[in-house]
C-alpha cells in the first residue's frame, strides 16, 4: 500500500492540482483572445500551441489515471505496465516547456536587438533540457515499465537542473532588458514596471516548481514525481 502511495497516489493528487490550473488557463486564454484581438499572428498562435498541447496533457493524464485505478483496479502486476497515455502526458508537458522557453527566447531576442550572446545560451539550454527529457521518455518507453523511471534518475536530475538554470536566465534577462529600455517617460515607465513585475513572477513561480520537482524526485525517486 505505502507503495502505490508514493507512486499512484502522487499522480492523483498532481492531476487533481493541473485539473484546477487547467481550469485557470482556459479563462486566462479566453480573456487573452477577447482583450488582445490585434495581436501578431505569431503570438496568437503561440497561445493556441500552449492551449491545444495543454490540453492534450489533462486529456491523457486523466486516460491514464482513469486506465491504472478503474481498469486495472486490484491488478497490482499491471499497474507497472506503462500506457501511451502515460508518455503522451510526460510529453506533453516536457514540450510545453521547451516552447515556453523558445517564446521567451524569440522575447529576449527582439528586446535585445538580436544579441546573440544573450540569445543563444537561452536556446541552447532549451534544446539540451528538452532533448535529455525526450532521451528519458524514450528509456521509460523501451523498459516498457514505470518502475523503469529509476533507471533514469541521472538524466531527469540533469534535466531538471537545465530547466532551472534556464528559467532563470531568462528572468534576469528580461529585467535587465526591460530595465535598460525605460525612458524618462512616465507612462511608459509604468508599463516597463508592470512587465518587470509579470517577468518576475513568471521567472520565480516557474524556476521554484521546477526546483521543487527536482527536490522532491532526490527525496523520492521511485515516486512519480517528474
């Protein structure tokens, strides 16, 4: 029991929290799209990307979890039997991140007049952070096992660091950026203000979730904490 525990019962609870974000993300997206109809083409589609895929993540998470406590409720030995459902939703999530990156990348990219020293190590640890989570995935998915996850412990520690490292980054150069670009102009100065506190607290909510799933995965590897 302690073992389904750490592992079912660790999905559950997280699925009942992204159930709830979810919810909060569909209103957000909503509000977006009735607010700001004249946005760029590129960043209207960059929404949908995040809506679509965000979708596809609840949508399998909760195949998967109705597939492991419904279907094969009491059939302990089939409950380690990994389901597509189960690698579409860590997929899912590891590209959400990776395009969450790259958008802010292309940001960071246009704020700093294309200067590539500012540009490139965003995207490079994008890349390496979204190429060890897939260099993962698929480990998982040949093992054909999720108590195969341990076997992996290294490269999602090592993944987990890269998306930390990169969150940061970019955090630090979009307030710099941003700061640099004020004006003396008192109006434009309080939107610069505003957009350095939305840069902020994107940078630290997603830089400590990503934190503490790494801490979490060290406390517990065996749990399905990702």
């Amino acid at each position: 029991m302690s073992l389904l525990t750490d592992t079912f019962g660790c999905l559950f609870i997280s699925m009942l929290l992204t159930f709830i974000l979810y919810g909060m993300v569909l209103v957000l997206g909503a509000q977006y799209f009735r607010q700001y109809p004249s946005d760029s083409l590129a960043v209207r589609f960059t929404v949908v990307v995040f809506l679509i895929v965000g979708t596809i993540h609840i949508a399998s998470g909760f195949a998967w979890i109705y597939d492991s406590l419904i279907d094969k409720f009491g059939q302990l030995l089939k409950l380690d039997l990994i389901p597509v459902t189960a690698l579409m939703q860590m997929g899912s999530i590891f590209f959400l991140s990776f395009f969450s990156q790259c958008f802010f990348g292309m940001r960071i990219w246009i704020l700093s007049k294309k200067n590539f020293f500012m540009t490139v190590p965003v995207f490079l640890l994008a890349v390496a952070q979204f190429t060890l989570a897939m260099w993962a995935l698929a480990r998982v998915a040949i093992y054909g096992r999720l108590s195969a996850i341990f076997r992996v412990k290294d490269i999602i520690i090592a993944q987990d660091t890269l998306t930390v490292t990169d969150d940061l980054l970019i955090t630090a150069e979009l307030c710099y950026l941003l700061h640099r670009n004020r004006s003396g102009i008192r109006a434009t100065d309080s939107l610069i203000t505003r957009l350095l506190v939305a840069a902020l607290n994107r940078g630290i909510i997603t830089s400590f979730l990503a934190a503490l799933s790494l801490a979490l995965y060290l406390y517990n590897p065996v749990s399905m904490i990702l």
